[in-house]
C-alpha cells in the first residue's frame, strides 16, 4: 500500500465491509492506535480475541502487503500524532526505569541499521553532486531538526563557497531569506515526527523555484518528500518525548564528509590557513595542560 492516506480515515470508511472479527480489530486500532501500532499480530489477536491469520488478513483487506507494513503506518500515525504528554504515556507503557538507557541506546542503534540497509547509494552521491555544484546552499530545520541544521552548516561553511542557514522563525522571515533561491541552488531540508509546517513551506518554495532539493526525513509518506529531488531517507523510530536523530545525523556527518573529499583539494589552502588562524589566537584549549617549567620531580 502506497497511497498517502490517513489510516484511521481508511479503516472507518472500510468498516462496513470488514467480518465481525476484522471490526473488533478495526475499533480496538481506533481506540488505542497508540498501543496496537508495538504490538505483534498475535498479541493483537490476543487483545480483541481473534486469531492471528484473521489480523493478517486483516491488514491485506486494507490494502497492505503484510501485518508488518500495516505496524508501520500505525507507528508513522503514532509519531506524526501523537501529543507530548501521550509521548510519555507510550514509553511508560513499553519500558520500565531500569530499562530506559538498554531500549533507548537499542531503537538508536536499530535506526542506524535499517537506515544503512535502505538508504539508495546512488541518490546519495548524487545529492553530495547536488551540493558541491551548486552556487549557494541553504539549510532549514524547525523544532529538534534545527539542532541538525546547525550542525550541518557550521562544517559546510568550511567546505563549500556560500551556505546559508535559515535561521528565522517565522514563516514571513523564512520566505524572505529564501528569496533569492533559483535553480542554481540547492536546499537541505530536515523534518521529522511531529511534521514541521514551516519546513514544508520552506521545501515548497525552494521546490517551485526550481533549486535542487534535498530532504533528509523518514519516510516517502513525509509531507516534504514530494518535493525532494534526492530523498535521503533516515529511520527516527521511537515514540517517547525525543525524537529519535542519530540515523538523520549520521547522514549528515556522511554528506559532510563526502563533501570535504570532492572539494579537498579546493579547500586544502583554506583550511590550512584556519588552522593557522586557530591556533594563534588559540581558539582551542589543549585537552591536557602542560606541566609547568619550574614543575621538578620529587
């Protein structure tokens, strides 16, 4: 199933045509999506006192491919909907205290993986093309994508000519720092769960402006990927209060270094030059002090 819908408009327009079982399992997601999207097919069997296969089919009368892909648009709908406060109610109920450091370290690691394991190579280096050719980059990220963003540009205003970080807030002063974006540029776009509408804004205008686009999010369903011309797709699964960034983050240290390879050579002056600037000024401390000359042995 591909179609962008939303699950629980599909499943009560469905609804009159499900089996008896097939509507317990429909009103028990209605109600308590927020738990059944964590659940396995034989637990949520359990909960509404059908078996298994009938979930199975189920999640294939709705269109689905399998009961696994049927899990992931109730988790996308949990995480793209789901308040703070309910945030917290579904950690509560998935993990003790003394679980918390194991299972949050765990879903990191996780998204790390399906990230790598999914993430085409191809679009990859084309997007790191993308950037190193354009004129002028921008870079937006609202709500906790912002700390990636300014991430991002503190490493590629050392490696490329013009970066721009879109530091505004509002979506007026958004638009106006964008302004002069046109198809020699390009824009780095991060949205995750709870979708930023500014960042949707943002990618729309950079879209119609023609400027190459690239968005860093979670999945093809995300409000900002019809705008992508490279999509980098990056796994954030975990629905507590954070949001879950190492897998988006880890793309972003891979572009960074990409680029500093394709441009070493044009940067190599420059950066030997900061480096020079750097210590004479001495912007960095030593991680150890040296022992002081009048220091003796005992």
């Amino acid at each position: 199933m591909t179609l962008k819908i939303d699950l629980i408009a599909h499943i009560t327009r469905q609804m009159p045509k499900f089996s008896k079982g097939q509507r317990l399992i429909a009103s028990y997601i209605l109600e308590h999506y927020d738990t059944a999207a964590y659940m396995t097919a034989y637990a949520l069997g359990e909960a509404v006192g059908v078996s298994e296969s009938t979930v199975v089919r189920f999640a294939t009368e709705l269109g689905f491919s399998g009961y696994p892909r049927l899990q992931e648009a109730m988790q996308e709908l949990v995480r793209s909907k789901l308040t703070s406060v309910q945030r917290v109610e579904v950690t509560r109920a998935r993990m003790r205290d003394d679980e918390v450091l194991e299972n949050v370290m765990s879903y990191d690691m996780a998204n790390i993986r399906k990230t790598l394991a999914e993430l085409d190579p191809a679009v990859f280096d084309a997007a790191v093309e993308a950037l190193v050719q354009a004129r002028r980059v921008y870079i937006f990220g609202a709500g906790s994508c912002r700390a990636l963003a300014n991430f991002l540009a503190y490493y590629l205003k050392l490696l490329l000519p013009d970066v721009r970080l879109i530091a505004a807030v509002g979506e007026t002063e958004i638009l106006e720092e964008m302004f002069p974006i046109n198809q020699d540029d390009a824009i780095i776009g991060l949205s995750f769960p709870r979708y930023s509408s500014r960042a949707v804004k943002a990618l729309h205008f950079a879209h119609s402006r023609g400027a190459q686009v690239i968005a860093v999010t979670d999945t093809q369903r995300s409000p900002i990927a019809d705008f992508a011309t490279y999509l980098l797709l990056a796994h954030s699964d975990m629905a507590t209060i954070v949001d879950s960034l190492v897998a988006p983050l880890s793309i972003i240290n891979a572009l960074t270094v990409a680029i500093s390879l394709k441009r070493m050579e044009a940067n190599r002056a420059t950066l030997t030059e900061l480096e020079s600037l750097w210590e004479t000024y001495h912007v960095y401390q030593p991680a150890e002090k040296q022992p002081s000359e009048n220091t003796h042995d005992e």
